[in-house]
C-alpha cells in the first residue's frame, strides 16, 4: 500500500478538473487523473509530470459501470487505497433550457454524468476510502443548485435552466444523504461551489480561472478530521442548500 496521500479526480485532463489535480500534486499528493478520452488523459499526465506532480492516468468514463469498476481496480493496483474522490466531471447542454422547451433525452443525459455518474463512481471508490486514515469525498456542484439561491429575491444566477441547474440539486441533495449513511466512519463529504469559471462548460463565459475554481475543492479535499460534512461551500464559505 502507497504511503503517499492519494487522491482521484474526475474529469481530471482540462479545465478546472485538471487545476484540482496540479494543486494537490504541488500538495505532495499522488493523483490520479480520471479522463474519458484516454489520449486526452496522458496528455494532462504528461504535463503535470513536468510541472513536477506525481500523477498517473486513469481512463474513466463515469456513465459506463465497467469502466468505473476498471477504474477502482486501477486505483487499488496503483495505491491500495484512495484518500480524496474528487467527483469534478460534469456536463451541460447549449439548447434551450426553458422547461418548456426541453427534450427529456438531454435531461436524462444531463442526469447520467452530473448525478448518477457521481453515485456510480463514489460507490466503486468508497471500499479504498474505507482504507484511509482520513477519507474526503469531494463533488463538484453549483451555486444554481442551491433552491436558497435560486428563490433569493435580487439573486441572479444567470437566467432559466431547466435542466443543468437540477442535476446539482439533485446532487446536492444525494450528498446530504450520503453524509447520514457515513456519519461516524471519518468519510467526510461535501460539495464545492466554483464559482462563474470560464471553461468549455460555459463557451469560456467565465468570469474565473480554473485554478481559481480548484481552490474550494482543493480545500474541501485537505480538510482536517474534525471538518465539516455534508455541507455545500464556496470560497466564501458555507452556500445554502
């Protein structure tokens, strides 16, 4: 078993993903770069090895049970435990997002990556987070999932999504229970909030870096045993569900 603190991102070879992964590996962490698109994946591996992170590919795909079962297989052979899950991939959709106008196929695809893609993945992950001295899980949300928010008179989160801004409340929600079903094991889970990021996600609208949309993960990742779980943060701090 690694003596290294271990650590997976997925969604890990661009974008925000690849900036959680460059601040742990300047941590000291070993990590393991979770990509879909395997060429893709050793790219971003190749350049965090020469910015001087130790970081090893993981070809992971988070809507396909097998690849996430190779993925842990992976993981273990690698480590023999995982410290930090980082669930970072996510997905959007340029078409309308009036409720109205939606087509239930891009709500269920939407769904299959932002939602159950994370429950899929955290669920092959948690028996080598069980393996840990001090295991995070760390999913990657928004504050459009927030219903405080989105209810906030004065409050504006970018206009009508119908379809994106619910898989994070969804995933929102399915955090909170994750952390009753862990409460007592020293599994903590939460969610980061990382703010407006210009990325391919949003067509680079961003008004954020990535590395500054890694901060709140990154921290969320490295926090001690008496942390926090089951909460929904930002850099600022706590975000109301």
């Amino acid at each position: 078993m690694s003596e290294k603190t271990i650590a997976l991102v997925t969604g890990a070879n661009k974008g925000i993903g690849y900036e959680i992964a460059a601040g742990l590996g300047a941590a000291g962490w070993t990590v393991g770069v979770g990509a879909r698109d395997e060429r893709r994946g050793a790219e971003a591996v190749a350049r965090l090895r020469a910015g001087g992170v130790d970081a090893f590919a993981v070809p992971l795909d988070v809507t396909d049970d097998g690849s996430v079962r190779a993925a842990a297989r992976l993981v273990e052979e690698r480590a023999g435990r995982l410290d930090a899950l980082v669930n970072n991939a996510g997905i959007a959709d340029p078409g309308p997002q009036e409720p109205s106008a939606l087509e239930p196929a891009t709500v269920r695809r939407l769904l299959e990556t932002n939602v159950i893609g994370v429950i899929r993945v955290t669920n092959a992950m948690l028996p080598l987070l069980r393996r840990s001295a001090h295991p995070r899980i760390v999913n990657q949300s928004s504050h459009v999932g927030s219903l405080a928010l989105q209810t906030a008179p004065g409050v504006d989160l970018g206009g009508i999504s119908g379809a994106y801004a619910p898989t994070k409340t969804y995933l929102n929600a399915v955090t909170v229970q994750y952390a009753k079903e862990l409460a007592g094991t020293g599994i903590l889970i939460n969610n980061a909030c990382p703010g407006y990021i210009a990325t391919d996600l949003n067509g680079f609208t961003g008004t954020g870096t990535p590395a500054q949309g890694a901060a709140t993960a990154i921290r969320l990742a490295t926090l001690p045993d008496d942390g926090p779980t089951g909460q929904l943060f930002d850099d600022g701090g706590v975000v109301p569900w």
